[in-house]
C-alpha cells in the first residue's frame, strides 16, 4: 500500500493533491449535513417559542416553513445579512412581542393555506 502511494505521489501529485482535497470537501459536508440532520430530527427543535437570539432562517427551520414566508412576513431580502429576532425589533421600534405576532401570524396563515381539505367521514 505505502509503495503504491509513493508511485502515485511520484508519478501524479496534481491528481493525487485533488483527490485528495475533494475527499476532505466530501467528508466535511457530509458530517455538516448529518449534524444538521440530528439537530432537526429532535423533537425539542420543532415549533419552538420564538425568542430574541433566533435568526428568521431558524424560526423557519424550526416551524417547518419556507424561509420565504418568515423573511416577507418581516420584510426581508433573501440573501440579506444575518440577524436576529431582536435586531429586527430594535430595527423596527417594536416590541419582540409585536414582531413575534407578526411572524406567528404568517407561519399559521401559510399552514392553513396548504392544509389539506379533509373529506367528511361515514357519507
């Protein structure tokens, strides 16, 4: 094996350095995605009260939302700067309360939109 790596290092280093690097690459995205995976599959993450430090994209993940219908409920860009729940009331001269209505109230009409309509029973 340590023959072979010599002969491939000696013979081919620009193949074997890129290799090499889109294997660390692959690796590294695959541990984020996994962790990302966990953290959301825990049940304790999902609808959570929306509190000062979260990010409209964490509100989104956690209520299980396009980030589009947090980011127009606050008049957001996509792509903008990230900031917090807290910035964007401070931001506004709102209470956290008030912008937390705001977001809550554009979370449940968007569940309502794509509720499926449920057929009557026993008819």
């Amino acid at each position: 094996m340590g023959a072979t790596l010599r002969l491939l290092w000696r013979d081919n280093k620009a193949l074997l350095a890129g290799f090499v690097l889109a294997l660390a690459v692959m690796l590294f995205f695959a541990v984020r995605t996994t962790l990302f995976w966990i953290y959301w599959a825990d049940p304790a993450h999902r609808n959570q009260a929306i509190e000062p430090w979260m990010t409209p994209r964490y509100v989104a993940h956690s209520w299980d939302v396009p980030p589009k219908v947090v980011g127009d409920a606050l008049g957001l860009e996509p792509g903008g700067p990230r900031v917090t729940m807290a910035d964007l009331a401070a931001r506004e001269g709102i209470s956290l309360d008030d912008l937390v209505a705001r977001v809550m109230a554009a979370i449940l009409a968007h569940r309502a939109a794509r509720a499926p309509e449920r057929p009557e029973r026993g008819r």
